[in-house]
C-alpha cells in the first residue's frame, strides 16, 4: 500500500484541533476550579420568574386519615359496618379488616368556597378560601419507609436527594449566614427512615437539610467550648481554610471539598445568626399568642412554626416541619383509637397552622412563601382494631397555599367510600412538579447528572396541577 506523507500545511490543519482541544479542556479546568472556590449555597436565578421564593413543608407523619379531615363520605354512614366490596382486592397493612367505619367527626363547609372541613381543623377550615385542596392523591408504597421516601425525594428507594435539596440546589439561598433547608422533627422522635428524608442523597453535602430543635439551642454544639474565644476560633478556621485551599489547588476535581469548607464558615456565622432566627421569645405577646407558643398542647408546634416564619423571612429556601413522631399512637399512624389519635395531633397542629397562615399574610410574606401540608398517604375506609383504620395509599388528601397558589380550590374527588380516586388523580410527581414550577423551574431542566444520566426530583414522570395555580 502505497504510504502517503502530509504537507507541512496539512500537519499543522490537522494538529491544530487536538492543541485548540487541550487548550479548550484547560479552560474548562480552570473554570471548574473558580466555581468550587464559589459557595454552594449562592444565589441562582430560577429558569423563569417565581410566584415562590420559599417553602415551608407541614408533614404529617403517618397517615392521616382523608375521610376525617378533608373528605367527607356520608356513604360510610349509611353502610356502617357492611365489607367493603367491589373494589377488587383489598390489601391491609396490618391485618385485622373490618367493616365499613364512618367519620367520628361533623364536617362544616367554610368560606365562599363552601370547603367541606371536618371539626378536627376548625382554624384551618376558617382559610378555606387561602387554600388549594387536592382530594385526590396517590401514593405507590402501602409502608411508612418507602412512602416517605417517596414523598420527600420522588423515589421509594433510600439515596435520593430531598424536595428541600432539590430546592436549594437550585435556588441557593439568600442568607449565607443561616443554613438554606431546616428541618423540625416532632420531640417525640424522627420518621421512620430517619436523616435520608431530608438528606442530600447524591448531590453535595451542602444541600442536606439541618436538622433544628424546638427548645435550647436550635443545634446540638452550636456554641464553641469556653477555651475557645472568637479570636482564637477566627485563627483556627483561617488556618483550616489555608490547607483547604492548598488541597483543592492539588485536586480540582474534588467538588465536595467546596461543600465542607462553607459548612464550616456556616457553622461559625452560625453561632450567633442562628440563635436570634429562633428567638420566638423576641415576638410579641400577640404573635405568640396567634401561633399558640404558651399552649401546653400545642406550644411545641406553635413554636416550631414561629421559628420557620422566622427563618423564611431571613431567606432560609426550606423548611420541613414534622407532626409526628416514632411509631403508632405518637404519630398520625391510628391503627387504633383513631379519636384520641387524631383528635391530639389536630389540636396540636390547627391552631399553629392558622397562626402561620394569618402571620405570613399580614407581614406580606404569603405571596411569597409557599405552604404545603401532607402525608405519605391516607387511611382506609374500614374499620381495624375495632376503632382504627389501616394504610392506605390509593387516596389521600393534601393542601397548599400562597406562594402563586389560588385559594379556595377542591382538585379531584375519591369513590363513594374515600377508598380510592374517582377523578383527576395526582401524584407525587405532580406535586413535586407543582411545587418546582411556583418556584420558577422547568421540574424537566432542573436536573443532576449522576451516574450517568441527568436526574430529576420527577424522575421520569410529573405534571404541573395547573388548577391550583392562581395564574
């Protein structure tokens, strides 16, 4: 074969590209390197201008029951006791199935919506008009686990970035001084699945939510030990910065070091930052009396809304307030005594929500500040344990206000018994969708690419529910 040699004009055609690829491929280096030596956590534009700028998540932790709370069922009064059929198989969580149980509770319809509440949220009902329900939910998983997972990250599987992550990931946050995703577990313990509900899953470190306490200092170590002066501490981090940037200078491609040296800049400012963001004692006597902060049933709630109103209103992106906590009667989960179950947890929690809802309105911060109040699922229509009801994750209800939401809205409807949807199903991804597109993203382009491919809180799924959209 005849060998065919290249002219001095053509090497240099063709050695060109590969000199102006590894000149390209050092720019990109060098560019990567400025941006890790940039916070996580500063501020980003969102894909389109927001109706939200924070969110403020009310869970509900395990199950609250839709038929005695936000969707009445006068069919259960006039089956009492009969099986329920004719709905296919009905799969219980925890065995025992009995009949067909009606609410313990009246309803009474609320506002000029005419918004149908039960007694159990007597101060919610009151903001029926604020509000946006969506009485026809779905869940995929019938376990506490799984479904909470799947509520708080989009997947029912564990290692998945948290709605709170998603959010701050790509909002950032608007007071460096203060952690951008807070998180207020119920004193009674965690969620089933614990820290991963709000963990960062495979993002940085950076977007994993902080977990506050109600009483004391809002994090366990915040203040530094008495040997340890302001002075000697400013030293002590300045020294630690100096070897963390001679390490990031000898490893770019460590995106995470980016992360833990602003948790500790954080950590510092937050020593002083954080303890006046939740200093509820600082409010008035009439603001404490509006979120109930002095009430020996729900001063705990009421203290832990305070304190997220407070947070927003110092630019915090997220907050997750837990009602609810370790297992069976300490949380919403009523697989018995349903009255005394839901009937504690709803006087804990009516009244602080209305406060929150009322209190962020009159400073202007509803508009805003979105709220979302929910469950991992709902509760079935048949009776357990004689007085308590199972798992239940064919239906359940949510509701959302502010932040761009139309109040005074009922989206969809459940079958005669509350078992399962009838109209206008919405998912998880749904809400998810929802809530990302108050806060100004394309839930489709706000992603991150792990392992290969370009993640998403909505997976592969997600609609906007544009019915609750005020615009």
């Amino acid at each position: 074969m005849k060998r065919r040699f290249w002219s001095r004009r053509e090497l240099l055609w063709r050695a060109g590209g590969g000199i102006a690829g590894l000149a390209f491929a050092d720019l990109l280096a060098r560019e990567a390197r400025g941006a890790a030596s940039v916070s996580p956590l500063a501020p980003k534009p969102p894909h389109f201008p927001a109706k939200a700028k924070a969110v403020i998540s009310i869970f509900c932790y395990g199950g609250v029951s839709q038929m005695d709370t936000f969707d009445p069922k006068p069919e259960l009064y006039r089956r009492r006791g009969e099986a329920l059929t004719g709905k296919g198989e009905v799969v219980v969580s925890q065995g025992n199935p009995g009949g067909l149980m009606p609410s313990l509770w009246e309803f009474k319809r609320y506002g000029e919506c005419g918004m149908e509440v039960s007694d159990l949220f007597p101060k919610v009902g009151a903001l029926a008009d604020e509000i946006a329900l969506v009485r026809s939910m779905y869940a995929l998983s019938n376990d506490h686990g799984p479904a909470l997972f799947h509520m708080n990250t989009g997947s029912v599987l564990p290692g998945h970035p948290s709605m709170g992550s998603w959010v701050t990931y790509g909002l950032g946050t608007e007071n460096q001084n203060l952690p951008a995703f807070v998180v207020f577990t119920d004193p009674r313990g965690g969620p089933i699945g614990g820290a991963p509900n709000w963990g960062n899953g495979y993002m940085p470190a950076a977007y994993q939510g902080t977990q506050f306490r109600s009483t004391g200092d809002p994090i366990v170590d915040l203040k530094p030990a008495k040997a340890m002066d302001a002075e000697r501490q400013r030293r002590w981090l300045d020294l630690l910065a100096k070897l963390n940037a001679e390490h990031a200078a000898r490893n770019p491609e460590d995106t995470e070091l980016a992360a833990r040296i602003a948790s500790y800049e954080l950590a510092y400012r937050m020593q002083t930052h954080a303890l006046e963001a939740v200093a509820v004692d600082k409010e008035s006597e009439t603001t404490r009396k509006l979120y109930m902060v002095d009430d020996p049933v729900a001063g705990y709630f009421g203290r832990q809304c305070l304190m997220a109103r407070r947070l927003v209103e110092r630019g915090v992106r997220f907050v997750q307030i837990y009602s609810g906590g370790g297992n069976f009667q300490s949380s919403w989960d009523a697989h018995w005594d349903i009255q005394h179950n839901h009937g504690l947890h709803a006087a804990e929690t009516d009244g602080p929500i209305a406060g929150l809802i009322r209190d962020l309105k009159g400073r202007g911060l509803l508009d805003s500040t979105l709220l979302i109040w929910h469950g991992e699922f709902g509760r079935m229509p048949i009776s357990q344990r004689m007085n308590g009801r199972d798992h239940n994750p064919h239906c359940f209800s949510i509701w959302l206000c502010g932040g761009g939401v139309k109040g005074g809205v009922i989206v969809g409807a459940t079958d005669e018994f509350g078992y399962k949807v009838a109209e206008n199903g919405k998912s998880i991804h749904d809400l998810h969708a929802t809530m990302l597109h108050l806060l100004g993203f394309d839930h489709e382009k706000l992603t991150y690419f792990h392992n290969g491919r370009h993640m998403r809180l909505t997976d592969v799924a997600g609609n906007v529910i544009r019915e609750v959209l005020a615009s």
